[in-house]
C-alpha cells in the first residue's frame, strides 16, 4: 500500500508544482527557473516522502498526529464489559460489588441481576475498578464529585485514574479513555513542519522568491490539509 502510494503522490505533487509554477512563475516573474520538470519532479518526491511517512505513523496510532482540525487529545485505551462497582453509604465504603454489561447496550447488570445505578437508597458510587491486561490489582476509577460530595450532571460525570490522565464517562461506561501527553505540541509541529515542507520546496527547489513561496505554500498547505490528508489517513486505516 505505502510504496504504491509513494508513487502516485509523486506524480501528483510533480504535476501540480510544475502545471502550476508554469502559470505562476510565468506571470510573475514573467520568466520560467531552469530544469522546472525536473525540480517538480524532485519537490513531488520530497512532499511524497512527507505524507507517506506521516501516513505509516498515523496507520500504526490513528490520531496521534492528526490535521489541525481533526487531531483529538485523548484516545480510547480499552473496552470493559465488567468491572467491580463500590458503594460509599455514609463514610464507609462497602465491598465491591461485580457488574457485566447487558448485551450490547450501556447498562451493567449484577450476579445478582440488580441494574447499575450511580447513587440509590443503597448508596453512591464512588468508583469502578477494572481488571486490566498485565496488571495483578484492578484499577481504581474515582468518581468526579463537587465540592459538596455530590454527583454533576450525568453527561458530565467521570471516573478518573492516574490523576486524570485515565479516565472514563458515564455515558460510555467501560469505555476508558487516555489523555496523550504532549498531544497538543506534537500536533501543532506536525502541522507546521507541513507548511514548512512546502515553503522549502517553492522556494529554494521550485525558485519562488521566499515571499511568494511563503504565501502559496499557506494556500496549498490548507487546501492538502483540508482535503487530502484526511482521505490519505482514511485509506491507509481501512
């Protein structure tokens, strides 16, 4: 897939930097740079190298290094169809009770056939401990309270582990989320090595004054960003 896909970037970046710095050099500078199919040929294989190589990332870890518009903070650790659920009546908290979830849907039920329920006459839930793969003990999920001891809405009502960095909604019980470190600063050098990419190839390889290399590459840096990367990581993840 990846060495196909190397050939046909190469001969599609090829052709629009040569069709179009025909155009453009032609009417701005009124003069063509020397060897222009060649310096295409050359800028098409540089920016194909760029996304294919961006593409074998994101196949391996969809979504670590995303576009700017799409790129996500978090991503799904695992998925839980069982866990251990424990009350807290006054400030005692109780033994864990065991929950698996009821077919396909969000709904827990217990051994003992009772639906899970945050908080009733028996108590409040004051966190979830699931059996991880490779580790001997469960992981304790905290429930997020108010100041008050008191549950928020239950749309925004979390169970949190690591200090936040693990956590899950109560919408999407068993589903466990993490936090990417440093997501936000890798994705936004990602995007931005992109622009460079092509400013490099316009200006020194294509001869576009650094000016005009500058203002074009921000045009074909949001049309490719836009269109077609997100189409390049839909393929490669198929």
């Amino acid at each position: 897939m990846l060495p196909i896909l190397l050939g046909a970037l190469t001969a599609i970046f090829a052709a629009v930097l040569w069709l179009g710095s025909m155009f453009l050099q032609g009417w701005l500078y009124n003069d063509l740079a020397r060897k222009l199919p060649l310096r295409a040929l050359v800028g098409g294989i540089f920016l194909a190298l760029f996304h294919v190589g961006w593409c074998a990332i994101y196949k391996d870890d969809p979504g670590r290094f995303d576009t700017l518009p799409n790129f996500k903070t978090e991503v799904l650790d695992g998925t839980y169809d069982e866990f251990q659920s424990v009350r807290k009546v006054g400030k005692e908290e109780q033994k864990p009770v065991h929950f698996v979830r009821k077919g396909d849907t969000n709904d827990f039920v217990s051994d003992a056939g009772k639906m899970w329920n945050r908080s009733d006459s028996d108590g409040m839930v004051v966190a979830l401990l699931f059996k991880e793969k490779g580790r001997d003990a469960p992981t304790r999920f905290d429930a997020t309270l108010k100041p008050d001891g008191t549950f928020p809405k239950t749309d925004e009502t979390r169970y949190e582990a690591e200090k936040g960095k693990r956590y899950m909604d109560q919408v999407a019980l068993g589903k466990v989320y993490r936090k990417r470190s440093m997501s936000v600063l890798g994705n936004l050098f990602a995007n931005f090595l992109h622009l460079a990419v092509w400013v490099a190839v316009l200006w020194p390889i294509m001869r576009f004054s650094f000016g005009h290399a500058v203002a074009i590459a921000f045009g074909l840096w949001a049309v490719t960003m836009l269109v077609a990367q997100p189409a390049l990581f839909g393929l490669v993840t198929k």
